[in-house]
C-alpha cells in the first residue's frame, strides 16, 4: 500500500497525481454518455421549485450534548452532529468528520439549503479534537467558518489533494494539513487512516470544477474497522475496499440528496445497500441525511428507503438521533425518531 506523501506546495500542481489530467481530477469510471448530467434547470427547481415534503412539517428532534457529558463519554462512543458530521472518539482522542455547523450550505449566507435543526452542541463546546477527517470540498461538507473556529482547537486535518490548500488560505496552520491521493495512509492518534476512492466532484465556485480530489475514508482502530463515504455514486471501488479492508463492524453511508438526475455522483438507497454488502459491512449508519434539503425527495425518504431495502437483506441499520450516543463496537438500532415529526 502506498505511504503518505505530504503534499506542501500552494493549490496548483497535482499533473503527477493518478486521477488528475489537465488540471482536474477524474472518476475511475467516467460518466455514461447516456446518463442525464445535472444542469442549470435542476439547479433551479431544487431551488425554487421543491415541494414542502421535502422539509420536515415540524422541529426535528435532537437531543442536545454537552461537554460535561462527551468529557465521561467511554471509548468508542459516536454522536451524528447533523448531515456527515460525525464526531467519534477513538483511543481517547476525538475525531470529527466533515465539520458543517453554518446555518445553511451555501455561499450565500441568506440563500441556499437551511438546517432543519440546530447542532446538538456548539462548536466552542467541542472537546479538543485529535483529528478532522475531510471527504471534499462542497458546502454542504466544509465549512469556511468551522474549519477556521477549529483551526487552534485540532491537531490534525486530513484532507484530499487540494482541500487542504483552501484550510492553508483559511487561516489552518501548514504543519497541521495533510492531503492525500486515493490509497494513501497515516498513522496518528493510534489510529491508522487511508483515503479511498469516491465517485464524485468538487467545487465551492462555477469555475472551480474538480481542481480538487474527493475521497472515502476507512478508519481502522486495532481490529475494529469504520468505513465513512463522503459522497458517491456507486460503483466497483466500494468492492476493491471491501477486498483490501473489509469487513467493517460499521459503515457510514451517503443516504440523502438521491436524484434519478445525478445517479453517477449521489447513491439511491438501494445502491447504499449495494455498497454497504461489497464492503462487506455489518451495521450501517445512513448519513447525509436529515438537516438539510438538497434534492426533490421528501425529507424522510432516505430513513425509510434504506430501512426497507436493508431489512430485505437482514442488515442492520442503526438510526440514532442526532446527538444521540452510539456505540461503534456495539451499536444499536435507535429509534425511528423522524415518524414523530408533526404527528
């Protein structure tokens, strides 16, 4: 397996990098001609012309976290935070993936997808985080404002190629950022973390396309193995990890924002499923869904979709409420808290 290489230099140059050609990074497998392509009139009906199912009628529930609380939380213990915003405590250290605590994904502070439910804790109330695991560089997945509140508060960002540029622009030490190629690893924290591959894009800007990478992670703590997918589509990459890592005791899993537009780059539940069987995974934790609306789906279509298509196949799927405790090395169920919204 290929060792990590630091990658020091400014945003710019990764021609050397496998996936990369002229100047922007690429799929392992390309986008079928045939295969419709999200393009302005979808951009505009999810922002204009959505239905109100796919807001939730009521508040969605969270069950709010302190420090008191994470600071006796033991080993192995998970909390969703909302969206793929995931904080995990490994080896005594706290890692946390994906940080989005602004208030709507957007670049425009006043337009844009807006949160269904507040954090379950703030960002300064946060224990001091080991480590922040990065998929890629959509709003919905970074954070200008929480990566420079943590900044000072974690020891490590571990990022794709070219997202740990924007954390150096943003104020996040360099000596902190490492970035990272599909297949690449570190060890810290006791813990040993590679970047895999994804099937995606990226981009905060209508000129800025795929000049960055996008990535899955797998997380390994001993014998104990997490899968976290970012974004993707589905496609064989999910069975070459499961070959080279699998079995994972749980998967966290893209779940939400499925459209029958954008197939290639976003799972429908049952392809979630699929990828979870090829990583040979055991429990399955639907993430990417329930804070925000980014597609024409009711809200809580990807709880229930993925609750039928894993029962079909005898997988367990662990649906935890947001700031809910969960343990990684026994987890269980939680409840179907989204049928109580507006009952």
């Amino acid at each position: 397996m290929a060792r990590l290489r630091l990658v020091k230099e400014p945003v710019g140059d990764y021609s050397a990098a496998p996936r990369s050609s002229d100047g922007r990074f690429r799929n392992i497998t390309p986008r079928p001609p045939d295969m419709p392509a999200p393009n302005a009139r979808v951009v505009w009906d999810i922002i204009f012309n959505k239905q109100p199912e796919t807001v939730p009628p009521a508040p969605v529930p969270i069950r709010p976290l302190t420090p008191a609380e994470l600071a006796g939380a033991p080993d192995r213990s998970l909390y969703r935070l909302g969206h793929s915003t995931v904080l995990m405590k490994l080896r005594g250290g706290w890692w946390l993936t994906d940080p989005v605590f602004c208030e709507r994904a957007s670049p425009i502070p006043f337009m844009g997808p807006k949160r269904f439910h507040a954090p379950p804790i703030g960002l300064g109330d946060l224990p001091p985080i080991r480590g922040v695991i990065l998929s890629h560089d959509h709003y919905d997945h970074l954070d200008r404002s929480a990566v420079r509140a943590l900044a000072d508060r974690a020891e490590l960002f571990l990022a794709p190629l070219g997202v740990g540029d924007l954390l150096v622009k943003w104020g996040v030490p360099r000596d902190k950022v490492r970035q990272f190629d599909w297949w690449q690893d570190i060890e810290a924290g006791g813990l040993r973390l590679t970047a895999t591959p994804a099937q995606h894009f990226s981009g905060r800007s209508l000129t800025g396309g795929n000049c960055t990478l996008w990535s899955s992670w797998v997380i390994e703590d001993g014998p104990l193995r997490l899968f976290f997918s970012g974004d993707s589509g589905y496609f064989d990459g999910f069975a070459e990890i499961g070959r080279r890592f699998g079995p994972f005791d749980l998967t966290l899993m893209e779940t939400g924002a499925f459209c029958e537009h954008w197939p290639y780059v976003h799972m429908h539940p049952q392809e979630t499923v699929q990828a979870h069987r090829d990583l040979g995974g055991r429990w399955l934790l639907p993430i990417h869904n329930g804070t925000f609306d980014l597609a024409m789906h009711k809200w809580d279509d990807p709880f229930e979709q993925v609750l039928d298509v894993a029962g079909r196949h005898d997988i367990p799927v662990a649906t935890p409420m947001m700031g809910e405790r969960l343990a990684i090395d026994a987890p269980h169920m939680g409840e179907r808290w989204w049928r109580s919204v507006g009952v």
